[in-house]
C-alpha cells in the first residue's frame, strides 16, 4: 500500500504551481498546496503580498487601512488563524456598537442591537422608535396585523422591508447597513444569501419582526459583535501565512503582474509576466497547474481566452476610498458614536465612519493619550467616492469635515496629526441578487479545464469569513484534480 502513497508524494513534489494574486485568497490557496509537498510560487502584482489587507505607517502608527477584522460566522477565519499560531491574538471589538446619522429630524442615534441587517425585532423597542418615528413604528406595527396570504417568499430584501415593514424602517435602519457592511442598496440584496432561514420564519411567524425575534432567540448581540480582530491588526495575519509559506518552500514574488496565461502541453501552462522595468523584457514562466486568485475583472481577462464559455463581461462593481486620519482629539476619548457610524444613504458624502481605536482597545493602548484613528470610508454600488476626483489635500479636508459632523465633534485641520488615502475596487458581496447564478456559470466553465483552480472575494462573497473557506475548498479540487485524476489517467 505504501507504493501508491510514495508515488502520490512524489507527484506531488514533482507539480509546480502557480497562483496569481497574493491577496489572502490566493496566500490560503499556496498553503493548502504547500502542505502536501507541492512546489508553489505565489506572484503578486504589488510590491507586497496581502490583496485589500493593507497597512499603512499614519503619524508614526502602523494601522489596517484596508480590512480590520473578520466574520466569526462559520469558524474559518478563526481556525486558520489558529493553525498560523495566532490564536492568542484574537480580540474582541469594544462592543459598544455603531450608531446611524443622517436621521431625518434627529440626527445620530445608536443602532439598536437584537436586529438583523438592521431590520428590528421589535418595533416599539425605545431605541427603535427614537430613530424611525412614533409614525414609522406604527407602519411597522402593521406588519403583525397583516394577513399571512400575503406572505410570499421575496427575493429581494428592499421589497421585503418596505413592504412589511414600511419606508422608514428601510431608509433609517436597513439601508444604512446594507450600504456601511456590503456597499449595496436592500433592492439588491437576496434575503436568502443574507439572512438565511428569514423568508421561512416570515411564513412561519406571520410577521418579518417577529421571524427576526425567532431567528435571534434571546441572544442580544450588539451589532458587530459576530466580529474578530487581531491584536496588532489583520495584516499579522498575511506576515503570518508568508512566514508559514516560506518555511514550506514556497517562493512568493511581489512585483510580478501576469499579462497573460495560455497552455502549454497538456496539461500544462505558461504564464507571461511583466517586465518590472520599462526597458526590460516580459518572462515567461511555466506551471504544471494554475490557481488565479486576483479580482473579478484581472481573472476574467486572464481566464477568458483559455477558459471556453467564460464570459469576460464584469459586472460593475464598487469603488471605494478610505480615508485614515490620527487626530489629536481628547475630545473623542468618551467614542461619542460607539464603534463608528454608519449613514442614512444620501445624507453625507461619507458612507460610514469607524472610530477604530473607540473599537480596538489594543489600538487606543498603542496611542498617546488624546490620540484618535479614525477612517472615513466614501463610495458605495453606483456611487463614485465623492473624494474621487479630489486630490489629496482636498479629500483629508473632506475626511475631516465628514468625520466632524458624523461623530458630532469640531475636528479642526490643526489637530490633524496624518492623513492616509487608499483606494480599493470591492468584490460583490455573496447576498447580491443574481450573483449566484453568475458565480455558478464562471464555476462550470472553470471546472472543465483541468490543472486550474480560481478562487478569490468575486466567486466566494467579499469578506475573509467567505474568502478564507473557498480558497481552501478550491485548493483542494485542485490538488485532487492534479494528483488523483492524473494518478487514474495513468493507472
Ligand atoms: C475597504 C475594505 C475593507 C474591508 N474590510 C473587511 C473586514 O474588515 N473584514 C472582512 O472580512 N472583509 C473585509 N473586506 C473584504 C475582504 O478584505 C476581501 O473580501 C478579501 O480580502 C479579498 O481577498 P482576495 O484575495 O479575494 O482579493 P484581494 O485582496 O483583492 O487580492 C487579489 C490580489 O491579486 C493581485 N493581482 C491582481 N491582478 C494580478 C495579476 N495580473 N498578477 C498578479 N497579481 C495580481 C492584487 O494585487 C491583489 O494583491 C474589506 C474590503 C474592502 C475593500
């Protein structure tokens, strides 16, 4: 029995490949093939490996100005984190929550905690009522009296709240979270993707209030609370997968953009790199297998000549700017808005604010005292960045009058102690409508291909709680794909 074996660990030795993109999806995906002995190199267009984990020196601190923390949904994150030896450093945000501005008639309140995307298990709840009216509650009340014929199973999560529920309950509560947690308005979000077992607690329960109240049972976890962050930040978490990855041998290449990947033998590949400078010439590298973990629109320019029926139509998706400000504030020490803020959509050119070190008190133990980080985040689906067109100095100005009026604290440009802009083009989150079905078309398309694997936020919902899972699963196909299949071909 050990010759089969030997041979799979030789195979597996003998196979190189190679994944493009060395976000966190394409990173998870080399480990899974580094482990069985494969050779990996991972290349990274960017001069870093990490994808959207970005971090960035702001003022002398080292600071997450890309994704901050992750979904505890599912366990993924947290196991790959304790695999990495990281499990110590897993904390817990201040769970004091978020609040809403751009209240019509009242401005900023706290989000109230028991709901699900926003949507209340109890419209008469105080919190509730203070935010959408003594008018809205009642319009939401109705909700509990409407007959149950009325009930069907609705696909879009917009249709489902202004109809049981009414406007305000969608504008003031749902909206603001969609459009802070997925960039996306309710119109567009599947309640099935988002919320699962919603639609079937509404035909059970009779009311969309009260299948959110069955669907949270007595929990009472204040939004954000289903979230984890790293002390030191996220970005320990891409030092520790190269660290990790290097130690099995693989080569990770920053700087090395492919232009274009065609077949070379069966069932082999060849990929063309850019030249890293102007003058030089472009490398051509060959792989037994592929993964390409880069996002939607590189992916489907690189797979669409290779991959038949791959469309490479991309749908449009997100762009969004995060600004980063340390501010010298004492002002800010009592987090006036919880954790952050996220908006009424229209009612700021910002689309939500975090007061990340109101939020990670490792952070705050990292600053000066008086000290604050916080990032203004602008541009939501079919919403350009208002800072887009600004330069610099414009859009820090920008930042800060935003972040005045959504903390509902004079920030004044002299206490300003630096500035960060980052730019990021956002995956569609797995909950859009229509999106699955898009997802399994590029899948069966990929999947007639052998020796290649594609992984990354585009196919597997944007967040590491999805991404993280998917990469691993992909890795695998591949893997078994590369060393089983060919293993049967030959025997
Ligand atoms: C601003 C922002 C904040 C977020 N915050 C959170 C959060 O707090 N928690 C959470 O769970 N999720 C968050 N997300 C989502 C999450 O970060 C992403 O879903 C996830 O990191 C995507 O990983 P990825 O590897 O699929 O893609 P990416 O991180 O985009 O990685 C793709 C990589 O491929 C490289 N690449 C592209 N083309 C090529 C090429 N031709 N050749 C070689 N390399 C190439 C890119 O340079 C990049 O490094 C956030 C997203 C954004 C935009």
């Amino acid at each position: 029995m050990s010759e089969p074996l030997e041979g799979l660990a030789a195979r597996a030795r003998e196979t190189h490949v190679v994944v493009v993109g060395g976000g966190v999806a394409g990173l998870v995906a080399a480990l899974e093939l580094a482990k069985v002995g494969m050779r990996v190199t991972v290349l990274e267009a960017e001069q870093r490996p990490g994808g959207v984990l970005r971090t960035a020196d702001v003022a002398g601190v080292t600071l997450d100005v890309g994704a901050e923390s992750f979904a505890t949904r599912g366990g993924h994150v947290r196991a790959l984190v304790d695999e990495l030896g990281l499990g110590d450093a897993v904390v817990a945000p201040n769970p004091a929550g978020a609040w809403v501005a751009g209240i019509p008639g009242v401005g900023a309140a706290p989000l109230p905690g028991g709901g699900i995307l926003g949507i209340p298990a109890n419209p008469w709840d105080p919190a509730v009522r203070r935010i959408i009216g003594v008018r809205g509650t009642w319009r939401a009340y109705l909700d509990r009296l409407r007959p149950p014929l009325t009930i069907g199973h609705d696909r879009s999560l917009g249709h489902l709240v202004r109809s049981r529920l009414g406007a305000r309950v969608l504008d003031r509560l749902v909206a603001p979270v969609t459009s802070g947690v997925y960039s996306a308005r309710p119109d567009d979000i599947d309640p099935d993707a988002a919320a699962p077992g919603l639609n079937a607690a509404l035909a059970r329960t009779g009311s969309l209030s009260g299948a959110v109240q069955v669907l949270r049972g007595d929990r009472t976890v204040a939004p954000g609370g289903a979230v984890a962050g790293l002390a030191g930040g996220m970005a320990g978490l891409v030092e520790a997968l190269v660290a990790k990855l290097v130690a099995l041998g693989a080569e990770i290449r920053p700087s090395a953009r492919v232009v274009t990947l065609r077949r070379a033998g069966a069932p082999g590949w060849s990929l063309a790199l850019a030249a890293s400078d102007p003058d030089g010439e472009d490398e051509e590298l060959a792989a037994d297998a592929v993964v390409v973990a880069t996002i939607e629109h590189e992916a489907r320019r690189l797979l669409a000549p290779v991959v038949p029926g791959l469309s490479s139509d991309t749908p449009v998706a997100p762009e969004l700017e995060v600004m980063t400000l340390v501010v010298d504030a004492p002002e800010l020490d009592a987090a006036p808005r919880g954790t952050g803020v996220l908006t009424v959509p229209h009612a700021f050119a910002a689309k939500a604010l975090t007061h990340s070190s109101a939020k990670w008190p490792w952070l705050a133990a990292r600053l000066p005292g008086g000290v604050h980080v916080v990032r203004v985040s602008f541009g939501a689906q079919d919403e350009r960045p208002a800072t887009a067109d600004l330069d610099d100095a414009a859009a820090g100005a920008l930042a800060l009058r935003e972040a005045s009026a959504l903390l509902g604290v004079h920030l004044d440009p002299a206490q300003v102690r630096g500035v960060h802009r980052e730019r990021f083009v956002q995956s569609q989150p797995a909950a859009v409508l229509g999106r699955a079905e898009r997802v399994a078309a590029a899948r069966a398309a990929i999947r007639t291909v052998p020796a290649l694997g594609v992984t990354g936020a585009w196919l597997s919902g944007t967040g590491l709680a999805q991404v993280v899972p998917d990469a691993i699963a992909e890795a695998e196909t591949v893997r078994r794909r590369v060393l089983f299949d060919a293993a049967d071909t030959a025997g």
